[in-house]
C-alpha cells in the first residue's frame, strides 16, 4: 500500500468527454515516509491539497476548454495538483506541459493520462519558492526541471498565500513569452490585488471575470471566485 487512500471522479468539462481522475480520498490522507515532502518545504496539513479535485481547478479547465487551439503556442500549468486544465488542453491537442513541487504529482499526472486513454503528456518539478539559480541544473530529485519560456501560462488556486517578495510574478516572468498571456483562478484570497501590482510592473494589463458556483457544502454560501487573464 502507497500510504495514502483514493478514489475515481468522472468530471464533466463543457466542450470535452468526461476526465476520469485517481485523486485522494480526503484531506486527511499523508505519506511521506523519505521525507521528500517535508524537504520541499511541504507542511502535512499542506501535503494532500495536491492530490484533490478543486473548484477553482474545474472552473480553471472550464476557460481553457473554451480557448481557441494553436498548434504553434506552448502552454504550461503552475502549481497543477491533479492538472485538470492541462488534461483537458492535451486532449485538444494542446502542446501542454504540467508542473508542480509536490513529489507526487507526476505519478497522480501520469496515472490519469492512463485513465483516459491519452498520450503522455510532458511533466516537470516547477518549485516557484526555491532560489532562481536552481533552475539552472535541469534534474532535480523529483526529475526534470521545468525550463523554457511558455506562451500561455495558467494556474488555479496559486494566490493561496503573501507573496511580498513577488517571488511568483518573477517565477512568471522567467517562463512567459514576450507576448506570453497569463491566465489563473482565484477564489478570493485576498493577495490578488498586490500580485497584479506585480504584474502591471512587468507590462501586463488585467481583464477579470467574476465567476460563481455551487456552495461548497450543503447549505452555504456560492462558491465565487474571478477569473483572471493578463495580457500584454
């Protein structure tokens, strides 16, 4: 047994056939018996939000499955988790590639390209946290570092904590294209506003969408959240 319990989602995305997805039981599931995780700078409250099906990850693979297809763009995903989005540019025939720190994210990654019957789809270790110098060595411990510029870069969920040093917006700006476009799901974190003051810095102008969906649990309020395209 790997540690860790999980369970099969089939998830409707409007434009694509059902994902099948391996994902994590519950919040609840931790293993990490090499101390890879803890080594990346992961918490055990923190190691599970990877491996779970997110709101804010459907809303974000909702966008890009009504995206136009170029076969000339490269498109990378930030902080992936369970890639989502990046599943469903692959089966568009998107040039896609997925990137996490979490050390499990690959296996979950490469698990359910399997599920649905789809050619691999190109993973690498993209820690925005660790020294810029690291990305020089192109293999880490967790396998090939993510290098490379990206046309569009997408993300779901990545505005979950401060960020005063605008170590993601820098994070960014070494992997977009000139004319890149930047393209991430917030649900209301509150770092939103001090992110894009970063981005304006480095040329790029904000179109938002609010977005809304069902509660999150029985009862309670919509799940809201905004939509956020950088362009320049």
């Amino acid at each position: 047994m790997p540690g860790y319990l999980t369970q099969f989602h089939q998830i409707a995305v409007a434009g694509v056939a059902d994902l099948q997805m391996r994902a994590l039981l519950d919040r609840q599931q931790f293993a990490d018996p090499l101390g890879e995780a803890a080594a990346l700078g992961i918490s055990d409250a923190a190691w599970p939000l990877f491996g779970l099906v997110w709101p804010a990850g459907k809303a974000l693979a909702a966008a890009v499955a009504d995206r136009p297809v170029r076969e000339d763009e490269h498109i990378l995903e930030i902080g992936c988790g369970l890639a989502l989005a990046s599943l469903v540019c692959h089966r568009r025939g998107a040039q896609v590639t997925a990137s996490d720190c979490h050390p499990l994210a690959g296996a979950f990654l490469s698990e359910n390209v399997r599920l649905n019957d789809l050619p691999p789809l190109r993973y690498r270790h993209g820690d925005w946290a660790a020294p810029q110098a690291a990305e020089l060595a192109p293999v880490c411990a967790q396998g090939p570092r993510l290098q490379g510029r990206y046309d569009l870069i997408m993300g779901s969920d990545v505005l979950y904590e401060r960020d005063e040093a605008g170590v993601l917006p820098r994070f960014i700006e070494r992997h977009a294209t000139e004319r890149g476009e930047v393209l991430i799901v917030d649900p209301n974190r509150g770092n939103r506003a001090a992110f894009t003051r970063r981005m304006r810095t480095q040329g790029y102008r904000l179109d938002e969408v609010l977005l809304t969906g069902p509660a999150l649990v029985e009862g309670g309020p919509l799940w809201r959240a905004r939509l956020l395209r950088y362009r320049r």
